[in-house]
C-alpha cells in the first residue's frame, strides 16, 4: 500500500479503538484519558508545526504508551515492538512504522541529567503533548495515582531528591511521589520544544509551584498558625 493509498482516517481511527480498549480504567494516570489528551493535544500543537505529518504525529501520540517501560520490567524496546506489531497488521507502509517507532523510543524522560532530544518534528510535537500532561492540575493527580499504583508513599522529608545522570538510575528511582516533583515535573517547561507548548506550560507550571508550596505547608503544619 503506497502512502498516497492510505486510509489515514480509518486507520487512526482503529488504533484509537484498539488503545482505548486496552487502556480503559487503567489505574496508574497512563489511562485511554491521558492518551486521548496527549491526541488531542498532538493534534492541535502539530498545526502549528507545518513539518509535522499529522498521520505519523496522530499514531506516535495514539501508541506512545502502548507497552511503557514502567511496566514492562524496564524493557525499552517493549513499546516499539507492539507499535509495530499493530500497525503491521493495518498494512501501514514501513516508512511509517519506522517514524512512530522513532518518537516512541525517544519520547520517554529519562532523568534529569540525561538529554531527550526529538529527532523529527513529529516527535517534538508528541513529547510536548505528552509533557504537558504531567504538569498542571491533572499533572498532579497523574503523579500520585501513579505513586500510589507502585505503593509509594507521599512524602519523606529524609528522602532527598535525586538527578538522575543515566536512565538506568533513573529507572530504578522508588522515591516518595513528591520527589517526582523535583526530579522530573518541575523541569519539564524548559525542555519544551514548540512555542504553543511552551505557552500551555506557563499557567501548568504555576500550579505546580503553588500546589507544592502549599503542600510542605500542611506536611509540616505551617497552616495551623
């Protein structure tokens, strides 16, 4: 099948079928919901971007966390390999398949001392989307259903944060949920890549300072004076 053959509509539309139904009511925050945001978001970020190819930015975004790493034993290749099982199976040409495996592999963050660069303009746009969901309101959420899906506990003020320098470390990280703040959240607005994200990040990044301070707050009952 040649790439100006393509049913894209019917094909993005089967594999939001197939992610939704093996996502929905998932518990940990990476649920149909978040995949369906990180979509849509793709979407409307890719318009801005006229490099980005809307099929290959729709089925990246669509597949991202089809089989994520945290929870599949640490495998990287986990992800990629289902990708391509799936959209083998729609007849999507092997150029195709090749770039959403791309943005897949690269997309994951991997500590903070470890550089995440996209290497094709669909890939920045999928990121964006995806890192714009872990920040903000729903960011917030998502971090501690996922903690408390893997039973950690909220807080440790003995614990430290810790900045990763190698995605092996950062793979093995069991610290509280708002370590992950430190870690991770916190840093996600300057490593954006596309305008229009860096501009949704804003208002999501002040609500992460401001539930954080106010959080220590209440921990150590500053706010019963």
């Amino acid at each position: 099948m040649s790439t100006t053959t393509l049913n894209a509509p019917h094909i993005i539309a089967q594999t939001a079928d197939f992610v939704r139904d093996k996502f929905l009511g998932e518990g940990s925050g990476h649920d149909w919901a978040h995949i369906r945001r990180v979509w849509h978001t793709s979407r409307a970020l890719a318009v801005t971007l006229p490099a980005a190819d809307p099929l290959v930015t729709e089925l990246a975004a669509l597949l991202h966390d089809v089989a994520d790493w945290k929870f599949h034993a640490g495998d990287e290749e986990a992800g990629p390999r289902a990708a391509r099982a799936w959209l083998t199976g729609l007849s999507v040409p092997e150029a195709i398949i090749v770039r959403v495996e791309t943005i897949i592999r690269e997309i994951s963050f991997k500590g903070l001392g470890v550089p995440t660069p996209m290497s094709t303009p669909e890939g920045e746009v999928v990121q964006d989307a995806d890192r714009l969901d872990a920040i903000g309101a729903i960011g917030v959420a998502r971090a501690f259903a996922y903690g408390g899906h893997k039973g950690r506990s909220l807080h440790d003020p003995a614990v430290p944060p810790v900045a990763h320098e190698s995605f092996e470390s950062y793979k093995r990280n069991a610290a509280p949920t708002i370590n992950h703040f430190y870690e991770k959240l916190l840093h996600l607005r300057e490593r954006l890549h596309t305008p229009a994200a860096r501009r949704i990040a804003e208002e999501r990044h002040q609500f992460l300072e401001t539930f954080l301070a106010q959080f220590l707050r209440e921990w150590e009952g500053e706010d019963l004076a």
